[in-house]
C-alpha cells in the first residue's frame, strides 16, 4: 500500500525570483501569477528564502514615514521598517526558509507548515535546488479520489496483500470518502489492525467499522497470571 508523498501532490511549475530582483517585479510576478509568496533563489536556483505579500506591504505601511534604521527600535518594529526600506527580493525575504523533500509525506509536510504557521512549503532535490512547491490545498488532493479507487486499494493493498483476508469475507463499501467494513474474521487482532490500516489509506475520510470475530486474542480473562 503506497502512502502519498509531497511528490504526488505539489506544483512543479513554480514562479519565484533571484535574491537581486527589484520590489516592482517582485509585486509583478505575485499579481502575475496569482500567489501570495514566492521563494527566493540564489544563482545556483537553491531557495535562499521566502518573499510574501506580507513582507512586501511594508512598504505601504509606512508610506509618509521615515523608514532610515533607527538604533532605538527593536524587536518587530525594526525588521518591518527595515523591509519598507528594501528594494530587492534579498532584502524583502524571510530566511531560511522552510522547506520540504519530494519523499515526505503529506502527514510530515502538514504537521511542518502547522508548526511553522505557513501556508505551503518550496521542494528541493538532494542538492537543495528548487523543483516544486507545495501548499495547504494541494495536501488535501488525496480526499479528491474516488470511492472506486478508494475500495480498490483497501481490497486490494490492505485486506488481501497485508492481512490475507478474502475480500468476501469481509466486505468493503466507499461512499463520498467514508469506508464501511462488514463481515467477519477469527480473530478480534485482525479485525482492529483491518480498521486500523484502512485509516491510513490516502482519501478515506472515516471508516465504519463493522467486523465481527469469533475469537478475542486481545482481552485478557480475568484471572489468568493471577
């Protein structure tokens, strides 16, 4: 059974800028293409950092402001005048960024962009090179299969090839995402781990667990060991 990684879901046409592009391009390609952040790459195409509109609208707000560095100002207040100064990508970007590898799984880059309070993370190859990005909305892909290919990997990848079951002995139903298990086995074991991996398949939204079985491996009787 093959779980969905990054490379299954991203974006490989990806737009971004060099370190040295100048604050109306960058607003340009931002508009152009419909994003809301860019990564920013250095001239071997490695993500050196991520430029967003929220760094770009610094700018705006301090618009009638003096924007010259000021050795009294810390913390937030400092960085965002030094950003409504800039006038490069280099000089706009948040470093380092955040990134993901194409062989991670979607689980992995969720929980990354979670933590880190981003909406999607720019791939790199082994050499830290730029190949594609990957976003909130393109992690929820795997909830777009359909129910057919749903049931098939679960007969197929978990009831046949993990747990040897025959698929008539316990029957699968998919219906917008949701599988119903029904049937029976000899062991309660069995019929847990059958739910329990049924859950991991990529788009099953929930699973109805309705298997029965004729002998309980797992509760131990009171009494025994005593």
């Amino acid at each position: 059974m093959k779980q969905w990684t990054v490379q299954d879901v991203m974006t490989s046409d990806v737009a971004s800028v060099l370190v040295n592009t100048p604050y109306a391009e960058v607003v340009a390609t931002l508009a152009n293409r419909k994003v809301s952040a860019l990564p920013v790459l250095d001239g071997f195409n490695r993500v050196v950092g991520v430029v967003s509109e929220a760094d770009l609208l610094h700018k705006v707000e301090f618009i009638g402001e003096d924007t010259d560095f000021r050795f009294f100002e810390w913390g937030t207040k400092k960085v965002n005048r030094a950003k409504a100064n800039a006038t490069t990508a280099g000089d706009l970007m948040t470093s380092p960024a955040v990134t993901v590898q194409p062989g991670i799984s979607l689980v992995t880059a969720a929980k990354r962009m979670e933590e880190a309070h981003i909406k999607r993370l720019p791939v790199l190859d082994e050499m830290g090179r730029l190949i594609g990005i990957v976003s909130r909305r393109d992690l929820l892909k795997m909830y777009l299969r359909p129910d057919g290919e749903v049931r098939d990997e679960v007969i197929e990848g978990v009831l046949r090839q993990l747990l040897w079951i025959d698929p008539l002995t316990v029957q699968v139903v998919v219906e917008n995402g949701v599988v119903t298990l029904h049937g029976e086995v000899d062991r309660k074991s069995t019929a847990q781990i059958a739910a329990h991996v049924t859950r991991r398949v990529p788009g099953v939204v929930q699973v109805v667990d309705q298997v029965t079985w004729n002998y309980d491996d797992i509760t131990i009787p009171t009494g025994v060991g005593a």
